[in-house]
C-alpha cells in the first residue's frame, strides 16, 4: 500500500511540473511580432521606412489578410493601383509580389541583366519621422552623405514629392533570418527613394537594386511619380 501511494504521489508530481513547463515555455506568438514592429514610435517608423524584417516569424503575423493585398491590386493590366489613400501608374512591366510585410502596402519585382531590383512602397498612417532625416537615412544605407545624393524636389497635383537617387554599397541595417542575422550589404547598388507628402501621407516609394537595373528603369519611376493622385 505504501508503495502504490508513493507511486501515485510521484505521478502526480510529474503531472504537475510538466504543466508548468509547457506553460512557462510555450511560444507567445505576439513576441516575434512586437520585436520587429516600430511599435507606433514615429522615429522608429521612419527606420522601417529603410527596410522591413524577413524574419519569417514576423512575417506570419504581420502578413495582411487576402482583402487587404486585393486592395493594392491593379483594376486592369497597365492601369492605377490604389494603396493606403494614394493611387499611382506602375510600369506594366514589373511584377507584382506579394508584400513581406503589412507596412509594404505594395511590392514589386523589377527584373534587369544585372539582377533584378525591388519596388516597395510603405505607409505609416501620419507617422514616419523628417523628410530631412529619412533622406539622410536613406543615403546613409548607401554609405554615402548627402554631398553625394541628388535629391529633386516637386509637386505633383496636391502632393509634395522629395526624391534621393544615390549609388553605393547597400546595407539596410535590418536583421533577416530566423536567428535575427544582419543582412549583408550590396555592392553596386543604387536607390531613388521619395517621401510624398499630403493628406493621408507620407508616403514612401523606395526603389533599390543593381546600379545598372535601377538606372534601366529609372525613367519608368518617375513616369510613375508624375501618375501619384489621392486614391478612392
């Protein structure tokens, strides 16, 4: 009798601190999300303007819903696309992929001799830091100052356009990868990013990619910007 009550005291012990330890261990899945979110900070919005996590975690959560990338969805080949208030005229040659992230309220993959370069625009909902600091920011991801950028600046309808085109070494400064690496910069790169200022803005298109890809279609981004007008 001693025996099976020691036995069953020993089970129920076992019992008990298994529980806890799946408890105490189980994977909250809101961890992933909060890590590699601005976390309604508007400086840190601006950084996220420069790039988004590939963590394969956050992208998860912060996948939209099917609803959500139907709305950036051209209504016919060659015509506008409508994202977060702003609608714009994509070259009909670039691709649309699906956005890594629910702050890229549009993606593109634009393909060239020297490798194939990215379209994305982001939306911060009234947040996103200085004009100023996110054209220094963005050249900084170049290795370069603003001494070497061109910037050009222009109104376009009832908006404000601000654009850098600067060429270097990429290096975005986010982490990829599901242990979090620093991804590894590019050299020969180029960028033409533009903050477009307005009601429901800013807004961030921000083109980057083989040097010799994005001057390719470089014309074709700034037929784009000329297209930019307040979305249904």
């Amino acid at each position: 009798m001693n025996l099976y009550r020691k036995g069953t005291l020993a089970l129920g012990i076992c019992l008990v601190a298994a529980t806890l330890w799946m408890g105490g261990c189980g994977h909250n899945s809101s961890d992933d999300e909060i890590s590699s979110a601005p976390g309604g900070d508007p400086g840190k919005a601006a950084e996220w303007a420069a790039g988004t996590s590939t963590n394969p975690h956050a992208q998860a959560q912060t996948q939209p819903p099917a609803e959500t990338n139907m709305a950036s969805a051209p209504a016919a080949e060659g015509g506008p696309v409508t994202a977060s208030g702003l609608s714009f005229i994509p070259n009909e040659a670039w691709q649309k992929v699906p956005s890594m992230s629910n702050m890229r309220k549009a993606q593109y993959s634009i393909p060239g001799d020297a490798g194939t370069a990215e379209l994305v625009l982001f939306h911060f909902a009234g947040m996103g830091g200085a004009v100023q600091a996110n054209l220094q920011r963005w050249a900084g991801q170049m290795g370069s100052t603003m001494d070497q950028a061109e910037v050009k600046n222009e109104e376009v309808g009832s908006f404000k356009l601000t654009t850098i085109a600067v060429a270097g070494t990429y290096d975005s400064g986010m982490a990829t990868g599901p242990f979090q690496q620093q991804s590894q910069p590019q050299t020969g790169y180029k960028m033409i990013a533009t903050v477009i200022e307005g009601d429901g803005g800013p807004w961030f298109f921000k083109l980057t990619g083989p040097e010799a890809t994005v001057n390719g279609c470089s014309e074709a981004y700034y037929a784009m910007l000329q297209t930019v007008k307040p979305g249904a």
